[in-house]
C-alpha cells in the first residue's frame, strides 16, 4: 500500500442522464498518483468523457466520491477545484489574443508576475512569437498548445484532456503526443486523457484504464493490460484480437487451430486471445496449421490477411512484404504463448 | 453543459427570473382577473352597442393585412431569390426599410397626401378641371385606408422569414422539380412554396399580432377595433371593468395567433438546414427584369420613400421646431424612457438567457418562453393590466398611510415613469431574448466550462467571457427595443405620468387636432431613429 494519499481517488461514481437508459458511468474507482499519466480509453459512448467531465466539476455525479489530494471536492464547484482541462475543439476564447488565453485562470496576481508565468509557457509550448495572435489565426496544432499553456497556467497538480489529439492530422498527432507528454512530465502534473485511439493510450501514457459501458474493465501500465488483458473485450479493444476457444491442459490447450502454448496454467474450457502479429504466415503446407486466405489490405510496411482456418475466422498482421493471394491457401503457427481470457 | 448549483449569485439569478416571469405574467393574469370580477352588465351593454362592430371591424382588418403583407412578402421573396434582375441587389435590402416606421406615421403621412387638400387631390382637380365635388376619390381615413397602410407597413415581416426560408431550403428540390418536367411557376407552386410555408405563415401570423396591437393608426383613422374600444372605455367613459373585459378579448385573440405562430416556427424548423447548393437565380432582362424591379420597388416607395418624402415637405412648412426648448423637452423624455427601458430589458434578458444556459431544464426554458409572451400583448392590454392592480395598491396605501400617520403617498407606483418603463420591459423582452440567443451561439459549452475549470464562477464567466463575445448582438437588441420604446404609443399615452410627454404622443396630440404639418415633425425624429435598427438588419441581408 502507497504511504502517501494518492492526488485522485474517485470511489462509486456514477451518473446517469435519463432515467430510462443505462447509467452513463456507474460505479466507477479510479486512483491517481501525482504526476502520473493515465489514458482513459474505450469505445465511443463508454462514458470516458462523462467521468472526465464529473471529475472537473462540469456534471455533478448521481453517486460517489471524488477526493483531491485527500479533500472531498464531490461537491465544488469546477471553478474551485483547480484541475485543468484540455477540450477537444480547444475552446479557446475567440475575443482574447493568445497571451490572454494563457492568462485567463491568472487573475489578481501582480501583473509583471503574472505576464512572466504567460511569457513562460508560451516559450515552453514554442509559441512565444504568436503572444499577440488572435485563436482564429492559429493552426490547429497551434491551438492546440495553446489550451495546454491554458491549462496548465493557474499550475494545477491535474490536468484532464479529452481526445486533445482527434483535431490533428495523422503526423501532427504522433509528434504532439510526445511533446505534451514531456510538457506535463515538466510540469510535474497529473494527467487524465481520454481517447478513443489505443495506440495513442500505449504510447502516451503511464497507466491505461480501458472502460466499457460506463465501467472500468481493466487499469494497468500498457505493457500489463497489452501483453495481459483481462477480458475480449480488454484485447479487442487494445490491438484487435483473434479470440478462440479451447480445452486447457495446463501449460498448452487444444484449439480448432491445433494445440497452443498458454501464458497461465489452466484446465477446461477456455478463451484464448491471439494478436494479430503472433499469426505467422508461410506457404501452404508448412507450419501447425492450414488456412485459406479470404481478403488482404497492403498498407505498405505492413498487411493484414483476414484469414479462415479450421472454422475460425483469423486476422493476421504481417511485413509489408509478405506477399499471398487473396482466395489462396497458406500455413500458419503461432509465436508466443495465447493468453488467457479471464472472462473465458 | 454545467449542473447547477446553488451558490448565493445563482439564487440571485433565480430570484430575479422568477420576478421577471411574474412581471410578464401579471398584466395578464390582472386583466383577466378584472374583467371576470368586473361588473358583466358592462358586459351586456357593449355586447348591445360597440361589441359586434369591434369584433366585425378587428376581424376585416387583421384578415385584410395578414392576406395582402403574405402576397407582397411571399412574392418579393421569391423575385429576390429565384430571380436576378438589374436593381435586385438594392431592392433586396431596401424591402424591410418599412420596419423603420411605425404605422401611425404613415397614416398621417398618407392622410396629408390624400386628403381633399393634400397635393394628390390638388393636382386632379388642376389636372382634370373638376370642381370640389365633381368627383370621387377613395377616404384614406377608413378600414381600407387603415388596411392599406398596415400592409405597407408589416409586410416585411414576412418578406425575411419567407426569403430565409428559400434560401435555406436551396436549390437541389427545386431544380428537381424542373428536372422532373414542371416549368418554374409549377415548381414555385409544388415544391418552393410549401417547404417555405411554414415560415410564410409565421411571418403572416406576426403581422396579424401586429395588426391586433396597432393603436395610433386605427384611432387616427377612427377605425373601431379593440384597441380604441380599451383606450375608450378606459379615458372617455373611465370604464375600468369594460376596458378589462376588451383587454381580455384582445389578449385571448394575440395569444391564440401567438400559439399559432410558434406552431409554424417549430414545423419550419424541421424543414431543416440548407441542402445542398443555393437556388441559381434565373436572369430576367429588358421588361420582364423591369417588370421584376418595380414589383419589388413599389412596397418600398409606399411603405417608405413616398411618405418619407412627404413628411419632409410638412415638415418644412411646420411651425413646430424639433429645436426648440418644448421639443427638446419631448426628445428628453423619449430618450430616458427609451435608455432606461433598453438597458432593463436587455439585463432581463441576460438574466434569463444565462439562468438557463447554466442549467438548460424544462422549468428553465419555460421561463423563457412565459417571458416571451408579453410579446403577444398589445400595448393597451399591458397598459390596463398594470394599471388596475397598481392603481389599486397606490389607493391602498395612500389610504392607509392617511388613516395611520395623516400622510398622503398619493400615486406612489402609478405617478411614475417605472411603471410604464416595466411596461416596455414586458413588451421588448422577447426580441432582447432573441438577441441573447443570436449572440449565444458563438459560446460553445466547452467555453463555459473552460473558463470555469480556469478559476472564474458563473458570473465570472459571464462578465468575462459571455458578455464580451455577445456584445455586438446583445447591442443590436438593446437597439431594437430602444427604438420600439420610441415608436410605442398606447401604453405610453395611457400610462405616462402627468405633463410627461414624449415625442410619439405629442405625435398622436396634433394628429388628433389635425396638426399634420406639425405631427410630422416628432414622427419624423421617431423614423430617423427607426432607421437605426433597420441600416444594421440591412447590412446583414447585405452580407448573407
């Protein structure tokens, strides 16, 4: 157990908008330490944004506790719980330049201080040429950092992102992740981002929380909940997976796909996941099983086959140059042990 | 979004909107209240006497309007939109310059022009050798000379819902149509017109309202309606429960069109978004474009250029200066009641607004839409409805004040402008609402809650941020209601304080005492500050 209180913890939160539907989030526990990154992913409509927003404040939760660093703030107002937020369309207030935007949260400091604090930040997020900028002349990217100085101004130990990187294009976006990583890193805040994208959850974070109707499935580093997920939809979700059933004899199960190496001990009736990149392809007649080849995407460095084999239906993801044709046949084996769904 | 809560300035704002929501509420309900409590063989006798031809008269007269202000704004709408002919940039924005006048100032405009001595009459009578009595010519002061005038003069209200509703409705149906083998007239008639009738109907029903409410102009022509049935019975005949139980019959007739109206606005909503590409504008050239061109310019000479013209030329021979001490003293009274009713109304407005971006609930756009209400409510309606339970009070309490301390309050409310500026507050409130959600579409619900989570409370935000980026619309609403307040008549001239004149009512006064010359003058202050509204309208149709 951790000595010091964690800087969130959210026990038994739960929202819900119509008394009809399902609760938005329900019975959600969340903990987070200070200056740690959590990702906070799942498909749309999970309720990721709803428990970002009940933690700042925006929405008041049906259920629960929110506590900052050991303080109760379930009822406070956003305006008094000090936690930054990152909105997806920025929200940047069009009527005032970008220095005012990042100086917004700074009121009633003195005012050289608090034109340092903003001249500051916007040297460390390299817009310190575009002060006197108005939002509209921005590019996205641009925009972008600016909400991040925003937020991080009034220098709260929390900031909450919600998919701060869907308005970027493709090769903004892997660049930007790394360089507010290393702004928060610098900052020495915690941060909560929410976004549909796994690969941007792998790699931005230090923890991810994969949630699902309003709940979290599975919280871990990318490495534990990548390499062991919880459940099918824990790996479908992180990766894409192949999920196939089998009857476990300790360390190996029989599948339709031939026996398998398992990461666990087990016996009887189980659930296997199988990434994509453990399917290896050869030519037809080689490796511990065969399948036949029902489409292909070429992507360049890499392709995926959509693969049918002993009634399963596979996808495989191979090198760029691993060349079959649709329609043909092909062998296939398996690298590393399968994992083990608890949920199997 | 951002829940509510129940901080001490959020308890203020709630106390203030229920406030406001009574306030609008109360004309309303005290009219209806006096007039059921009121003695009915008041009643009986006006059912006996006046009442048939009111309802008869009301009847032609708002049917009249409506039908005539639909065809002239449906069909300049339509020649703006699906025709492009020399002149059609300029008359497409010269259309709405009717909205600067208010009507009563056409009729004295009009009756100058056509009157047995007006320059009309004078030059067909030089022209044609007739004596005097040779001849007939129309009365302008009748029914048909009051229809004439409020048709010229309302019909742009549905000339810019009806051009809204083509130009958001594009071209794709009504190319369709073409393609499906109907020529333009039947695809006007198929397709165009019935996607847009939901906002031709609304802009009808408006100008019916409008009609319903119109003082100055059906008393100056001595047309018996509604309207002067209450001013009558209320001055002449100091009949308080007969002018209450008319109030009520007007009341139930506006709010019924109002009903109607908001039916129409809510259908026209789901006609949509604009799809797909604008309707390509068919050139017309040589006659059919000129024919085109003076379609569309002739509402704008009658229901602007001609009388604006001629109320130049009375107003030059007038004795009556606009400079002088008295006039200015007119000026004075106009501009602080319009300032003090402007700023209110647009307070209220933000009040009302903010309250319920802050928490959208049922109970909170309900509020808006009671408050929107007095917007239904004629002049003379809010007029009676303040002034019987007020004047009741004042009574009361002066009483009372006598009975225990010997000292008279007088008319502590009634005596006062403040009663007749929340008069104008009760009847302005919706277009500075309408102004408060214009300007509200530019903030984003992740901007409230930005600069929430950035350290500032509701009211922070609204002074810093809502406030700030809606201020251009927030000014063009106060404008509006500024500029209404100065045109208004009934409720003004029922309930100013003694010797508390403005320029509308000292309009009316020399009307009355066939003043022309002289009532031109104030009528023309009041049209060039009419106009002010109406440059910043046209602008935007110049832009869109």
């Amino acid at each position: 157990m951790d000595i010091e209180a964690p800087l969130l913890s959210v026990r038994g939160l739960g929202r819900r908008f119509d008394a009809a539907e399902l609760p938005a989030v329900a019975d959600l526990d969340l903990d987070l330490r200070s200056g740690e990154i959590l990702a906070l992913v799942g498909p749309s409509g999970c309720g990721k944004t709803t428990t970002l927003r009940l933690i700042a404040g925006f929405i008041r939760p049906d259920a629960g506790e929110i506590r900052l660093a050991g303080t109760d703030v379930t009822g406070l107002p956003p305006e008094r719980r000090r936690i930054g937020f990152v909105f997806q369309d920025y929200a940047l207030f069009p009527h005032l330049s970008v220095a005012q935007n990042v100086g917004f949260g700074l009121p009633r400091r003195p005012r050289a201080a608090a034109a340092a604090r903003v001249a500051d930040l916007l040297a460390s997020v390299g817009l310190a040429e575009l002060a006197a900028r108005m939002p509209h002349q921005l590019s996205g990217g641009q925009q972008q950092r600016v909400a991040l100085a925003r937020a991080l101004a009034p220098a709260p130990g929390l900031v909450l992102m919600d998919e701060p990187f869907s308005n970027l294009d493709a090769a903004r976006r892997v660049e930007t992740r790394q360089e507010v990583r290393g702004l928060l890193k610098a900052a020495g805040a915690a941060a909560i981002v929410v976004t549909h994208d796994q690969e941007e959850a792998l790699a931005l974070a230090d923890r991810i929380a994969v949630m699902q109707s309003g709940r979290i499935l599975q919280c871990g580093t990318p490495q534990e909940v990548y390499r062991g997920p919880a459940s099918e939809n824990v790996a479908r979700f992180l990766g894409g997976s192949n999920v196939i059933e089998g009857e476990a004899t300790g360390e190996t199960a029989m599948t339709p796909l031939g026996p398998l190496r398992i990461d666990r001990t087990a016996y009887g009736r189980v659930r296997l996941s199988i990434r994509p990149e453990q399917i290896v392809l050869t030519p037809a007649g080689t490796g511990t099983t065969q399948g036949e080849i029902l489409g292909r995407e070429f992507r360049g460095h890499d392709q995926v086959y959509w693969i049918q084999a002993e009634g399963a239906n596979l996808v495989a993801l191979t090198h760029g140059s691993a060349d079959y044709t649709a329609g043909g046949r092909v062998g296939l084996s398996m690298t590393e042990p399968a994992i083990l769904l608890a949920d199997g | 979004m951002v829940d509510r809560d129940t901080s001490l300035p959020q308890r203020a704002l709630a106390l203030s909107v229920a406030l406001l929501v009574v306030l609008v509420g109360l004309p309303m309900a005290a009219t209806t209240l006096a007039a059921i409590t009121g003695d009915l063989s008041t009643l009986n006798h006006l059912w006996e006497t006046v009442l048939p031809r009111y309802l008869r008269v009301t009847a032609v007269l708002v049917v009249s309007v409506a039908a005539i202000a639909a065809v002239i704004g449906t069909a300049t709408a339509w020649l703006v939109s699906a025709y492009d002919f020399r002149g059609r940039r300029l008359v497409e924005v010269a259309l709405v310059l009717p909205l600067a006048f208010p009507a009563y100032v056409l009729a004295y405009a009009y009756t100058d022009l056509l009157d047995h001595p007006g320059p009309v009459q004078t030059a067909l009578r030089a022209a044609t050798g007739w004596g005097p009595r040779d001849y007939w010519f129309p009365e302008i002061r009748s029914t048909g000379g009051a229809i004439f005038v409020l048709s010229v003069v309302l019909y742009p209200y549905v000339y810019l819902l009806a051009r809204a509703a083509f130009a958001r409705q594009g071209g794709s149906t009504f190319l369709a149509a073409r393609g499906l083998g109907l020529g333009p007239w039947a695809a006007f008639r198929r397709v165009s017109l019935p996607t847009a009738r939901p906002a031709i109907a609304a802009g009808t029903l408006l100008v019916g309202m409008e009609t319903l409410a119109d003082f100055g102009t059906v008393s100056y022509f001595g047309v018996q309606t509604f309207a002067t049935g209450i001013y009558q019975s209320w001055f002449s005949l100091a009949d308080r429960s007969g002018a209450a139980q008319l109030a009520l019959g007007l009341l139930a007739m506006t709010l019924a069109l109002n009903a109607l109206e908001r039916r129409s606005r809510h259908a026209g909503r789901d006609v949509g978004e604009r799809t797909g590409e604008p309707l390509p504008p068919v050139r017309l050239t040589g006659s059919r474009g000129a024919a085109a061109l003076c379609a569309c310019a002739l509402p704008v000479l009658l229901g602007a250029v001609i009388p604006a013209l001629h109320l130049v030329r009375m107003a030059g021979g007038a004795e009556q200066s606009l400079f002088s001490e008295r006039y200015l003293g007119f000026l004075a009274n106009s501009l602080t009641l319009a300032s003090i009713a402007a700023g209110l109304t647009l307070a209220a407005a933000i009040c009302l607004g903010y309250y319920r971006r802050l928490a959208p609930s049922a109970p909170r756009r309900r509020a808006i839409d009671i408050a929107r209400l007095g917007y239904a409510v004629p002049g003379t309606v809010i007029a009676v409805g303040l002034l019987v339970p007020f004047a009741a009070f004042d009574n009361a309490l002066d009483a009372a004040m006598r009975a225990w301390f010997g000292i008279s309050t007088g008319l502590l409310v009634t005596g006062t402008i403040w009663l007749l500026v929340a008069a104008y507050v009760i009847r302005f409130l919706a277009a500075a609402i309408g102004a408060f959600e214009t300007g509200e579409i530019r903030v984003t619900e992740n901007i409230d809650a930005a600069a929430r989570s950035l350290g500032h409370g509701p009211l922070g935000a609204l002074w810093h941020v809502h406030l700030p980026l809606m201020a251009p619309g927030l000014a063009s609403g106060a404008l509006i209601v500024f500029v209404e307040v100065m045109k208004e008549l009934p409720a003004t001239l029922i309930m100013r304080p003694f010797d508390f004149d403005t320029l509308a009512v000292q309009a009316h006064r020399l009307a009355a005492d066939e003043r022309l010359d002289g009532a031109a003058v104030p009528s023309l202050a009041i049209a060039a500050l009419g106009v002010l509204p109406v440059i910043l309208l046209m602008a935007r149709l110049r832009r869109s």
